[in-house]
C-alpha cells in the first residue's frame, strides 16, 4: 500500500502536467486528496506502530509520509493520537472532541451564546460541509505546533520535510497552472482529505457516550464503550482505513490492519460474555446518530448520551 501510494501520487501529478490548464484538473485534484487520506491512514498506522516490527522503521516511515507527501507533522499527530487513545470521548482530556466550530459535547453548548448558540441547535445539519475545512484545521495546528510548541522531538527534521513539501507542491502547481486554478486545485485537494479523515473520526467517535471528567473507567470499558465499529464491505473498509473495526483499534492499537477482522471476533465474543455493550452500525446508521447526537447536543438534550456505565453508578 505505501508503494501504491507513492505510485498514485506519481501518476496524478504527472496527469496534473499533461492536462495542462483545464477545469478538469479539479476531478485530479479530488483524486488527490482522495490518495493523500490513505496516506494519512498509512502514517496513522505507522504511528501506532502496526506495519514493522522495528520502532525506527515505524516512526520514520510515519515521518515520511506525513512530513513530505502529506505535509503534516509526524510529532504533532502523535502527540495528539496518543492523548485521544488514553481517553477517548472524556471530558477536558480528549483533544477530539474540543471544536470550536461544533459543540461536541453538552458542556461546549452551554459554554455558546448568540449566534454560535442559535447555530448549535441545526449543527448536524451542516456538519458534513464543515468536513470539508478539516484539513485545513490539521494542517494549521501542524504547523503551529512545529514552529512554537516546546520539546518537539527532531523538530528541523519536522520542518525541514513540511516545508519542502508545501514549497516543493505549490510551485509545481501555480507554474503549470494559472494562479485561480492553482488555489482552486489546493482548495478541491485539501477539502476532500479533510472530509475522508473527520469522516472516519466522526463514524467511529460522535454520538458515542461522553465521560465525564471525573469518572474512573477501566480500560476494556474506556475503549468499547466509547467507539463504534462500522459494518461494510470493501468499499468501507478502504474509505475508512480499516478504522472501522475501531473498537479493537483502540483495545489494541498496534495490532496491525490486516488482523482486526479476526480480533473482531474474538472481542465480541469476550463482551458478550461479560455483559460489555458492543455497538457495531452500518455506515448510514453511523452517520444518522451522528447528525442526531450533534442536533441534540445542540439542543442541550443530553440524558441519552450520557456514558452507561456512569449511569448505572450514579443511578
């Protein structure tokens, strides 16, 4: 898969230069970002250390692939992940569920007021436009972090391969390009990367239980209970990323790709055993709770989202 990545990337920009200065390279540009979204997948999995059996090989092939042919900071998105994976869905710890163009969570709506809270309400509505600014959300919060956080690890090694892959993109673009079609082609590229990624997040994430702040929930329960597995074929399967089986994604974060059909089984087998909620959807069900749960949230209805578990203790 990285080599057809790599070999797709190759292709596409070489079609960009025979097609010349043509609208149709927005249909190029589409495609585009559709390769860079599976090159996300892959650095994702790389990150995790999923593909070899060698951390170094793991960390710079994720390096790699994000800094040079995606443009995005190998350290940034760890340091991320890795927060979101120890608490995913709970309160002032997971980074990904604090938006500040969607109220995520009860407590961010009732933190809205004017405008923002008059949108709130409608948000699920209008959500899977906004996914299509996800990408530039990422690639700004790379960069910040690159540039100002402390303690980035390797950080002109990080710098070194974003800007080369920024500088190095653009220029192929406005040279064989006209400028408005140039801006037009980055807009098409980027959009469609954002919405495949914060589309995979929001299937496996949104509408699932929140956790509050306080709660101590063990780690079988932390994880299942929290994400959502989505049924499908192979259409699913390559347009998440294997993502899908986000449940044992998380209960085991380095199992590589290629295994988690099988983990499936067996981790719904020990949950049914052990009286754990296992939430598997098809992917028009999964994308229905999510624009209900954001509508709902938005409304400041929260009791049916409310984390099972914390229910149950709290009566």
């Amino acid at each position: 898969m990285i080599i057809g990545v790599v070999v797709a990337t190759g292709a596409l920009l070489a079609a960009v230069y025979v097609v010349g200065n043509s609208w149709f390279q927005l249909v190029l540009a589409a495609m585009l970002g559709l390769v860079m979204a599976q090159v996300g997948f892959l650095s994702h999995e790389a990150a995790h250390r999923s593909i070899f059996s060698s951390a170094k090989w793991n960390e710079w092939v994720s390096r790699v692939l994000g800094g040079l042919l995606l443009g995005l900071s190998y350290q940034w998105w760890l340091n991320k992940h890795s927060v979101h994976h120890a608490n995913p869905n709970k309160l002032g710890h997971d980074p990904d569920i604090d938006s500040k163009a969607l109220a995520l969570t009860p407590e961010a709506t009732d933190a809205r007021t004017g405008l923002a809270a008059r949108l709130s309400k409608w948000q699920g509505f209008y959500f899977p436009a906004l996914l299509f600014f996800e990408g530039l959300v990422l690639y700004g919060s790379s960069i910040k972090i690159i540039f100002t956080a402390p303690g980035v690890k390797r950080r002109w090694v990080e710098i070194t391969f974003v800007s080369i892959r920024w500088v190095a993109y653009l220029a192929f673009l406005f040279i064989v390009l006209s400028p408005a079609l140039a801006v037009a082609f980055v807009a098409v590229q980027i959009g469609v990367f954002g919405f495949l990624l914060g589309g995979a997040f929001a299937t496996n994430h949104i509408g699932m239980p929140i956790v509050a702040r306080d709660a101590d929930i063990d780690f079988l329960r932390r994880q299942v209970l929290m994400s959502r597995n989505v049924r499908g074929g192979i259409g699913v399967h390559f347009f998440l990323g294997g993502l899908e089986y986000q449940i044992e994604h998380h209960l085991f974060p380095t199992a590589p790709r290629p295994n988690l059909p099988a983990l499936r089984l067996m981790v719904r087998e020990f949950c049914d055993e052990n009286g754990v909620e296992y939430t598997e959807t098809s992917l028009g069900e999964a994308l229905a709770t999510v624009v209900a749960y954001l509508n709902q949230v938005g409304l400041k209805n929260r009791d049916p989202f409310t984390c099972p578990l914390v229910r149950e203790l709290r009566g």
